[in-house]
C-alpha cells in the first residue's frame, strides 16, 4: 500500500481556553419557554450576546424575538398533555389501541393545522406554541379573537379525543383554553406557577402527572 504523507503537524494555542472551569459545555434553561440548551464554545458568545446580561434565552426565543418586549405579547400553550394521553394510554398500555407511527401523525397534522395560522409559531423539540397578541384584535392589521379559538379547537379535533376520551372530554378541555386565551387576551395575565398553557387531566389517569411535561424525547418505543 502506497503510504500518504500529509506534512508536518504543528499544534498552536487558541483563545478559547476555558478559564478553571472543567468543561465547556453548561446546561441552563431559558427564561421564556424554559427549554433546557446546552451552551459551548460554539453558541455561548453569541446566546450571550443576544440575550443580555444574567439571562439566558434558547436560539427559538432569540430568532422569534421574544427576548425583548414583544414576549408580553406571546401566550406560550401546548398540547403536550393530549400527545401524553394518547402515548400512555393508548401505546404504552398492555392494552394498545394505537401504534407509534399513529401518534406521530396526529402529532404531525396538529403542527400543520396549527401553522396554518400565522399568529401561531411552533418549536417542535418542545411541542409548545407560541400565540402573538400584538397582532389580534379589532385593528386594520389584527385578526378577531374568534380566530384563535377556532385554531384551537381545529387542532383539538385532529387528536380524535372523542374516540379516546368519549364525546364530553372534548368540550371540556376546549373550555380551558378557551378562558385562559381569553383572560391573556384581554389582561395578558400570567399564573404565577403557570406561565405556559397546558391543561391537565384527572390525577386518576395513569401517568397523568407526566402529562404536563411531556416532549419528544418521552415517545420511545
């Protein structure tokens, strides 16, 4: 075999040396939508640059704006809860009703509705949506607030809850958005301990306190 010579290698310092600390990756959460992300050498200048002194905001939050002002105007909400539902009780239940693949496709057609909208904007590593208000209302340039509520329940219909839940469950959950987007929408009104919209289910539901904080990551095989 003929041998490659590639040349002399030499090695040089560089400027990203780590002052102390044993590794250059961290983990921290963002300030907005709480996603966890991982800063390094690659991302850290420009994440801190962009988010500003003490705080941390994830790339989605930075690209869509919502480290400035704007984010008073966004209501974070997510389905997650449903996607849950659907996982652990009709998947991963000795009893199963539904396939992976078929989770999935419900998952997927609930982003196509959902974008279908141009007020909703959609991180799928979270499954969280971010509704701007800046741009409903009763202005030349804003939608009605019917608009958002009929978003909602088209997406609530893609998850087929009346097949899964029985016919009332649908009403009932659409009830809790429905408030709630109401309520932001006229006070932007955040709980306290409940900055992000996703309604739960009865503690009786196997797994339900897993329900809130369900992400991609969970849908395994």
């Amino acid at each position: 075999m003929e041998k490659v010579y590639f040349g002399k290698v030499s090695f040089v310092p560089t400027n990203d040396a780590l002052p102390g600390e044993l590794s250059n990756k961290t983990m921290e959460k963002c300030v907005f939508c709480q996603k966890p992300i991982v800063i390094n050498a690659c991302n850290s200048s420009v994440i801190k640059k962009l988010s500003g002194p003490e705080t941390t905001f994830c790339p989605f939050c930075l690209r869509n704006c919502f480290h400035t002002k704007r984010n008073k105007h966004i209501l974070i909400l997510s389905f997650r809860s449903l996607i849950a539902l659907l996982y652990y009780q009709c998947y991963a239940d000795q009893n199963r009703k539904l396939w992976l693949s078929q989770i999935q496709d419900y998952i997927d057609v609930h982003e196509l509705i959902g974008l279908k909208n141009p007020v909703f904007m959609y991180d799928s590593e979270t499954y969280l949506w971010f509704i701007d208000f800046s741009r409903v209302g009763s202005g030349k340039k804003q939608i009605p607030i019917i608009e958002i509520h009929r978003t909602i329940v088209d997406i609530l219909t893609c998850f087929n809850l009346q097949h899964f839940l029985g016919p009332n469950i649908p009403s009932e959950v659409f009830a809790k958005y429905h408030d709630a987007i109401d309520l932001f929408y006229e006070k932007r009104f955040r709980p306290k301990k409940r900055v992000m919209l996703i309604p739960t289910f009865p503690d009786h539901l196997k797994f339900s306190d897993k329900f809130r904080d369900f992400v991609p990551k969970n849908l395994k095989k």
